[in-house]
C-alpha cells in the first residue's frame, strides 16, 4: 500500500540557516502530496501542498516540490526562524488508490531553531 | 470562526472505564475522521465518516467504537479502555470525501489510562 517516509529528528538548527527536511513516498496512483505544521500544543495544519508532477506548494517562506520520477517531496526554508519550531508532518492522499479515505502521515520530523 | 473542537483536552481515567471523547465541526463538512499520534509512528487513521450514519474502519480500530448521528459531531467513544490506547487523539474534518482538500484538524485530546 501507500506509504510516506521521512527524515527522523529531531533536526536542530541555529536561526538563519537553511532547511531540508526529506520526504519520500510510496503510491500506486497520482497522489496529491502535502506539509502539515504542528506546534506545540496544538492540532496539525496544513504548511503547503502540490497536487500534481512539477508542482511547487509555497507558504511562509517553506517550499517543496512534487518530484514524480524521485517519488520525493522534500521541504525547505532558506532562513528558519525561531518561531518556526514545530513538528512537520509529510502526507499523502491517493483517491484513486483508497477513495479519498484515507490520507497517509510520515512519522513526523521535530525541527528546534536556537536563537 | 472555522474550527473543529474536541473536548475534553486532556483526560486521565482508568481501566475498563468507559469514556468518550467529542468532536464537532462548524463547517458543514462531510469527511471527518480520528486519528492517534504515538511517538515514532505518526499519525493512524482509527476510523472516519463520509457522512452521516456513514462510518468505516481505519487503520486501527480495535477498542473504539464512533457515530454519526450528525454532520456535525463525530464522537470517540472507547467503551473499555486499556493502557496500549494511552496517545494523543486528533479529530479533523474535510470539506468532501474524494477531493485533496487538506484537513482541518482540532487541538487533540491527550488519554491517559492507568
């Protein structure tokens, strides 16, 4: 079945530095891809997303790209800032393979940013 | 504001005691589902509905029990809890069933069962 793998953490930066947190998947279909944020305390949400091949999703600063032929969706920032210290969440939705049902998580990638 | 809100936030309970935790969404969506996050395994689909009195089995739903008696409200109800269902539960909701609109999550509701 589908699945989502992604870097573990937690990943540890300093403010200012430049982000890559690397997102791979597995899908028989066309799936839409997505970042959900969690912060602490708090329900996910949705960063960004991209719904088919080529697309960018960009939000905040955060970028990613569907890339079909490396089955990738890695996400990136070029100068994080404190504030972005969260948990980041990989996913996918593959209504051709399971309906729309289901959407698949990655383990999550915890991302601490000193100041 | 739209939002979807679970109560209780946080809740410790023993045993065998039956529980339920409530969700409900202001948006008139048809999708809603719960999910657990446990540490190093992300996010698993316990159950979902596609619209009222429509419900099915997600990933793990052993020991839960749901309803939709309403579009809005979609209630966890775990009628016999165990120590392995200790976890952090997240209700989120979607505008339709077979569409890749994102998910609208609540703030989770943190169990503990000693």
């Amino acid at each position: 079945g589908d699945s989502v793998t992604q870097m573990e953490g937690p990943v540890t930066l300093s403010e200012e530095a430049f982000l890559t947190i690397n997102c791979t998947y597995t899908a028989t279909g066309y799936p839409s891809l997505f970042w959900y944020v969690q912060y602490p305390g708090e329900g996910l949400q949705l960063l960004l997303k991209a719904t088919k091949a080529d697309d960018k999703g960009s939000n905040k600063g955060f970028e990613a790209t569907y890339r079909k032929e490396t089955t990738s969706f890695h996400l990136e920032k070029g100068s994080v800032q404190v504030s972005d210290s969260a948990v980041y969440f990989c996913a996918l939705s593959d209504p051709r393979d399971t309906g729309g049902f289901k959407t698949i998580f990655g383990a999550g990638t915890r991302l601490f940013v000193k100041a | 504001e739209a939002q979807v809100t679970q109560n209780p936030r946080y809740l410790i309970t023993v045993t065998g005691k039956k529980l339920t935790v409530t969700c409900s969404q202001n948006m008139n969506h048809e999708y809603m589902s719960w999910y657990r996050q446990d540490p190093g395994l992300g996010l698993r689909q316990i159950y979902y509905s596609m619209n009222v009195e429509v419900t099915d089995k997600g990933d793990v739903p052993e020991g839960y029990k749901v309803s939709r008696k309403e579009k809005r409200n979609f209630p966890l109800i775990l009628e016999s809890p165990s120590p392995n269902q200790t976890s952090l539960y997240f209700c989120a909701s979607r505008e339709w069933v077979t569409d890749n609109s994102p998910l609208h999550f609540g703030n989770g509701t943190r169990l503990t069962v000693t």
